[in-house]
C-alpha cells in the first residue's frame, strides 16, 4: 500500500516511526475540548511532589471509619470440569472471593472504598489491560474503566459528536443506544447490512457520496456491534472487519467498537492440547475473532468489553480501551460526571482475577463452559424452530455464531393481505405494507402470549432524503429479533407459539 | 402572603389543591426535552400487560448463571454502645450483613444483578424513601438513585441546562463541580458570602437587577451545599433557608440541595430520652437541620444525598429527591446514560437498612456514634489551632457547626509586603495583591511539608462585567480550607507546621 499525503494524518517527529499517527484532536466534540482538569486534583498534583507530606486539604472520610471490613462473594469452583454445568444445577463445589480492609489482598478495601480518579484503579487497569494484551494485543493503547458498555458508548457520544454531526452505524441497531445520542444534535446514517453483517461498500459508498455543503460534515464516527450484532445476531467476518477498518483508514474515521458478546462464541475449534499445554486462557484466545482493537495502528478504535453478559448485568462495570489521547479525554469526562466505578465490583474483579480466585485462566475456563452452555441452548432454539416454525416455510433464520439472538425472517410475501406498490426511482417511501402486518402480527403474537421483538424497534431511517438506498427500511422490517438465553421451555414454549400464531395469521 | 398572579405558575384543574404548582418544563434543558423514551422499553410496557407473557424478546443472561451465589459484608456490630469507637479501635463486635440469590433476603441477588430501570430498584427505593418521609417528612417527592453527588449534580446540570444559561451559586464552592457545567456552556453566576453562608439578599439583587437584554435568561437554578458548605464550612440557618426558598418561588428558581455533610452534625442536642422512648432516629431527625426539600410545597428543590461520608466514598451511591416530573427526566437520563446502579451497591444498603442488618434504627445510631467521632476531631482541631495558631493573631477561623472543613482566615493586611490600591467604584479587577500573597504562602506551605486547599482553588468569579459586589473576589481569598477529618497526628503535626510556617511567611 502506498501511503498519500492527507490532511487526516500528521507525522510525528520520530522518524523511526513507521506509521504517521492520525491527528485525532478533530474528532473531539465542543464540549470535550472545553473541559478543564479539575483544579482540585491539579493541586494534589503540585503536592504529590514531596513524599511524606500531610494533606488537610481533602475531605475524605479516614478508611478506618468504613464501617467494611470484608467482602466475600461466594462463586462456582473453578475446579469443576464444567463449572457452568455444575453450578447451573447445583451440584458443583463453590469457593468464595474474599477481599479485606486490614488483612493482605489483591485490592485492598482501604483503597477500594476511597475516592479515586474515574479512570478506576491502577490494580484492576493493569488486570484488564493483561487480558486485552493476551487476546487482542493492542499496539499502544490504554485502558480505562465504565459502568458497562451504555455507560462507556454514552460517554463516547459524548466526546465525539456535536450537535449536527453525522455518525454512521448499522441500518438495525441498538435503538436504546442510537436513541441516547439524539438529543446531543447527533444524526444516524444507516450503513445496508446483509446476512454478514454491515457492507463495507456500502459504507464506503455513503463516505465517498458525501456531499458535505447540503449534509455537513462527513460522518468521523462508526458506532458497531460487530459480534452478535444487535438485534440481526451477526458475527463480522475477518475479511469485512479488515475492510471496514480500511475505510475508516481512508476517511479518518473513529469505530465504537461495541463488543459486550464477543466471550459468547459458538462452534469454537478450541484445542484440547492447548488447553493442556497452555491453559484456557491462550486456548480461547487461540480461537476468538479477532477485534478491530487488534489490527488498530491508528488509535482510530475505541473497543467496549463488559461483564454484563459473562459474570451479570448489575455488575455494572466495563473497560474501555483506546489510544491514550482519547483515554485521557474520556477520564476527564469520567471525572466530570459518573466519577470513579464504585468499589464493591473493583474489589471483586481484582480478587476474582486475581490468584486466590479463579485467575484469569479459571476466568476463560468460567467463558468457554459459559460458551458451551450458551452454545447448547442454540442448537436447542434451533432446532425446536426446525421442527415447529421452519417447516410451514412462513419464517427462517440463519444460526448465530456468537451472543445471544437469532434475526428470525417473515416470508410475508406469502400473506394473502401482503401488497407492494410498483417500485420507481422516484419513490422515497415504502413501497409495501411490511411494516403493518409486521405490527398485525406482533399484537398477534402479543395476543397468544409470546413477545418478540419487532425489527421496527431497531431500524434506522435514513434521513437524509437522499435515496441511496435502493429500497426503504421500512421494506425490509419483515423480521423479529428472539434470544435463545432462557430456559429450555421458554425456548419449546415460545417456539411452539410462535410456529401457530404465524400459521393463523398467513390463515393456513 | 398574597398569592399574585404569576407567569411561573399554572392553576390545576383540583380545586382543592390550595397551591398553585410551578410550571416545571420551562426548566428543562434542549436535550432533556428532545429525549424520548427508550423504544424496547415500551415494547415492554404494551407485553407487561398480560401475565405469563413468554419473553423471547430482550438478551438478558438468566440468572441461574449469574456465578455469584451469595454476598458477605463484615460491618460493625450496631449493638455496640458507641459502634464507631469500638469498630475504630478494633474491639468491637462484628456482624454479617449477607444477601443471597436463592435464599431469602430484603433484596435477592437475583434482581439486583439484573438488568433494571435507572432509577434503581423499588426495594432500595422505597427503604430510602422511608429515610427521607421520617427525616424531611417532604411534601409529595419521589426518590431515584444516583452514583453519589456528583454523578446526581452533573446530570441536573444537563437536565436543566442549555448553553447560555446562567446559574447562580456561592462565590466559594466545590469548583469540581461547577467546572463539570462550563463545558455544557453554563455561566456561573456567585453570590455573596459571610461566615454564616451564602447572603439571601445578594441572590435577591442579583435576579431583582438582572438585565436579559445584555445578560440572557435570568438564572432559572440555584446550586448551594447547605451544610458544612465546600469550602467555608458554614451551615446556612433555617431563617436563611426560608428566605432563600422564598425568592426562589418568587424568581422561579430551581434549588440544587447538594447535601453530603447532611448526616454530620455536631454540637447537636440529642435527647436521651426520645432515644430510650422512640430510638436513635427519632432522637436524630429531631435535631438535624431543615432541608430545603422540608419546605419544598412548590417541587423546586432537587435534594441530593450520599453515601460517601458516612459509609464510604467506594459505595458510589446516592438518592435524589424531587418533584415527579423532574426525576421521571432525570431518570431518562440515567436509562440513556449509567444506567441503574451497581446491584452490589443495591443489594447492600437493602440488607443494611433491613431487619436483619443494621435496620434504619442503627443506621442513625452509627450516624449519630459518627458524628460524636468528627466531632471530638472537630475540637482537636480547634483546640490545635488556638494553641499552635491564632495566638499569633495572623489567623483566625470559626468553629463548623457540620462536615469536615475549617475556614482558615489570613490576616493578610498585617504582612508586610501587603498593599492596597485605593478603592474606586470604576475599578472592576483586583484592588490589592492578595492573591499573590496567598500563591505564595501556599507554596511555603508545601515547601515545609502541608498542603491546604488555597481559597482561589473555589473562587467564582463574576465574569457579568457589572460591578455588583462591592470588591472583587481575589481581593478575598485570603483563606484555606482545611479537613479535621484526618488522624489525630495529622491535626497536631500539621497545625503546628502551619503555624510555624505563617509565622516565618509574615517574618515574625
């Protein structure tokens, strides 16, 4: 590849450095570039200069009156053959996660209970940057903690996007999120997806197209979920993430990189003699798909990893991990706002990780049982809709690689009701009635006591009155969005609902 | 008092309501207005009508595999005759506070390791909402949860704030947080001081005078820290809190409660009495001060509490009170934002609070044990100072009725090298070389081992351009701010490194 001069990039004075580090200073939204450091903390800095020195300056509560002395969570055995098995019903061993006020501890509580600066503690940083580096391997990047991935991707909205900005993302997405950066003044541009995910094309063609006196400024910002995309349950494939990081090269684009599924894969090819020469840890690592954070040289990727979907959603508690420019901005807005991550899962995670708990090989042995448990109840969802949906050919999925959603297709071309209008180039609207029997139906299946969710829910309407697309969204929202988490009668319940509310409502 | 006709108010449709209420909604800012409401959410709402509902809809991980069976917190045991002392010398009783996922308890791991609504979860609010009914007895309120103070302040600051807006605050306060709004474009507007707090009648000359034309819209929010106020440590009186709330009603002000150093009160006259015949809260409610939210007829006030001082700063949890229709705002902030808070956190106080923990009774019973630990502190730190300090006559300092702050006063103008320009009213910038004289007696103080929060550190200073107070600020800041909340050792040796410091700075 031939490197060409573009204003995006800017070369360092370290002519050693192969690559010219893009100048990600433009990517920064008003209100980031107005943020001062708290002049509170930038005294402390001036006084952290000369050990030994008493503070009267702060007000913080002494540790000694926490009234906590010890924290201890009771989880499985890491030693169990299959401890999510075990533990699912109940027969596995337990081990309990101690962490202490006074006593010796990976993290003690003295520090986890104080104030701290929003970025988290250095302990559990360097814990979480360790598994990054033995997965991802990151060139140079930094990693700072969040309360989950809404509360990390909100913060990046926050950082990036002016009002009137354009950002690009899936054409379904993650409304509840989408939703959140509206009333910033920040636009969605949906990219088309098919099966595999979002099209790099059409990302490049919606980038080159841009016509930045009638639209404004061109999109700087991709927000994907590129495992188990939500709600289409599609995996990016390598060669896409390459091309898509390509154009974001060519564009000066920053990805959001929303991975909250990526420790849920299926159909993993792990080695069992890695596992036995090298652990769970490189074993998994061996076989997961590699992430945008992997290949990015630029500092251009902001990756979002959570706990949510692996240890429980009211962890709440992620981490971010960017180029250190980002990082710091993102902290200072962490400062301004949430402030530090609370101590309770900072304490946990250091004990857990740590040596008196599952460390982090016990932590990828915790992942791929949970992987192969979750792996289990897709085949089961699976092939329950084989047998009770798929058969009437009314409705068909294709089977997700990771996460937890399967993007069920409505053949609604095969309702006796459904209509289409003569397509023209002229025509900016829908041209069928998709999107109401996609809504009949719903409150159909309402009605017989089964919700899924609609792909209305989580479409994004281009509108930008450009017809780019050669069809409406609204055309294509003939789909609902099932997990197969639940229990395994959820799964034959709701399936076998599903399969004779559709057959009624097609009136067969 | 005549109720006169006012544009801030509308007349409900009750007749029997003998209040008019204000007309909240103008206070809401752009971006609170154009949020909407999460749209899987209410895909939710319509399914929550028929029970046995199957949801196939939302991805969360089921709670049989959340790997966290059961958590123990060690806290001091409540029976203790003074629980702060026994715990802080270690001779105390301990007891365990334990919350579990599939045995009973106040609040089961189950739902607080769930996904759940940002306001946080019914059980921990309503055990808060209890605390606040027998403490404030507020008039029709409702309690949301927050991160601590300064997650729940930031983001009134973007409830309420538009880019432009003035808001008025103390001419000291915790510029940590008044710095967090100047990136939202909100101008801080400072009100006059004395040693009892914040002036009512400076607020009132600031908005009687204010000019829209030249100055924009009239600040519509007033953020004050009522007790052990950051940095001067006054408390405001009630005579003050009932002036201030009444030209709030009159300038349709929203009040911003920020009241962290609530729970510590000192000097206070508890009845040991209401303590044997009603208990510990009972015998505290009747003694702490009056909020602001107290007299809160109108829903103005957002009151904001923590537990960061009296458990710890790690808790990371907090409540906000206030009128309906601002915390159902609020809380869409927190759904787009942090989301619901940690369940650790939740789980906690719900057994902390509940019959088998502490229970709200030893709750204010640890409180009150507390406030008579700060306050044997408090007194060391005054007695310190009168010895080691003020009898040089070069300081002076009131003593704080709550909190952890002392307001150290200089008595700059005995310096040598001090100089004052005559005053005239055209002057507009400084007009003596306090500032710089306070820069360096800061950094002799650092030299010498000591660090004090130099007042400059929260000076707002009026940037209007009007010469409405009679000096400017820096002619002012001729204080610290220093904690009594450290060790005894840190009291003794830092007071006397400060004395001995000032001495030398003014060449005694």
């Amino acid at each position: 590849m031939v490197y060409v001069a573009s204003p995006y990039y800017v070369t360092t004075s370290d002519l050693s450095s192969k690559r010219r580090q893009p100048d990600l200073s433009r990517h920064l939204s008003a209100e980031a570039r107005a943020r001062l450091p708290n002049p509170i903390k930038s005294i402390w800095k001036v006084a952290q200069v000369k050990p030994g020195t008493i503070n009267m300056g702060n007000g913080d509560p002494h540790h000694t009156l926490y009234p906590i002395g010890e924290m201890n969570l009771v989880v499985p055995s890491i030693h169990e053959q299959d401890p999510v098995q075990a533990w699912r019903i109940g027969t596995g061993e337990q081990q309990t996660v101690s962490s202490y006020r006074d006593e010796p501890c990976a993290l003690s509580l003295k520090t986890a209970m104080a104030y701290s600066a929003g970025a988290g503690l250095k302990h559990v940083r360097d814990a979480l940057a360790e598994l990054n580096d033995r997965i991802h391997a990151p060139p140079k990047h930094t990693v700072t903690l969040s309360l989950g991935n809404a509360d990390a991707l909100t913060k990046c909205f926050r950082l990036l996007g002016d009002p009137g900005d354009s950002f690009l993302c899936e054409e379904f997405t993650f409304s509840a999120m989408t939703n959140a950066a509206l009333p910033l003044g920040i636009n969605w541009v949906p990219i088309r997806m098919d099966k595999d995910g979002l099209i790099p094309s059409d990302m490049e063609l919606i980038l080159a197209n841009w016509d930045e006196d009638s639209r404004g400024k061109r999109p700087h910002v991709l927000y994907t979920i590129p495992c188990s995309q939500n709600p289409t349950g599609s995996t990016l494939s390598l060669e896409r993430r390459r091309q898509i990081y390509q154009i974001a090269r060519d564009w000066d684009v920053i990805i959001l990189e929303d991975d909250p599924y990526f420790f849920l894969q299926y159909d993993l090819d792990i080695r069992q003699t890695t596992i036995e020469r090298y652990g769970f840890f490189r074993a998994m690592a061996d076989v997961l798909p590699r992430s945008f954070l992997s290949m990015d040289y630029d500092g251009r990727v902001m990756r979002l990893d959570s706990f949510s979907k692996i240890i429980a959603p009211g962890m709440r508690l992620g981490w971010v991990t960017c180029n250190e420019f980002l990082a710091e901005k993102l902290d200072m807005l962490t400062d301004s706002s949430s402030q530090h991550p609370h101590g309770f899962g900072q304490a946990f995670v250091s004990e857990l990780l740590g040596s008196r708990g599952w460390g982090t090989d016990g932590f990828m042995k915790w992942v791929a049982s949970l992987c192969r448990e979750y792996e289990r109840r897709r085949n089961l969802f699976m092939d329950v809709f084989e047998r009770k949906v798929a058969g009437s050919g009314l409705a068909s999925a294709e089977t997700p690689q990771s996460g937890m959603f399967v993007w069920i297709k409505i053949n609604l071309d095969l309702h006796p009701r459904y209509k289409e209008l003569e397509h023209t180039k002229l025509l900016v609207g829908p041209v069928s009635n998709t999107a109401e029997l996609m809504d009949e139906l719903f409150r159909k299946l309402l009605e017989c006591g089964l919700v899924m969710m609609p792909a209305s829910t989580f479409a994004i309407v281009d509108r930008s009155g450009c017809v780019q697309s050669e069809s409406h969204i609204a055309d294509r929202v003939n789909y609902f969005r099932a997990t197969f988490v639940g229990t395994d009668k959820t799964i034959e319940d709701g399936l076998a609902i599903f399969g004779r509310g559709l057959e009624e409502f097609f009136c067969y």
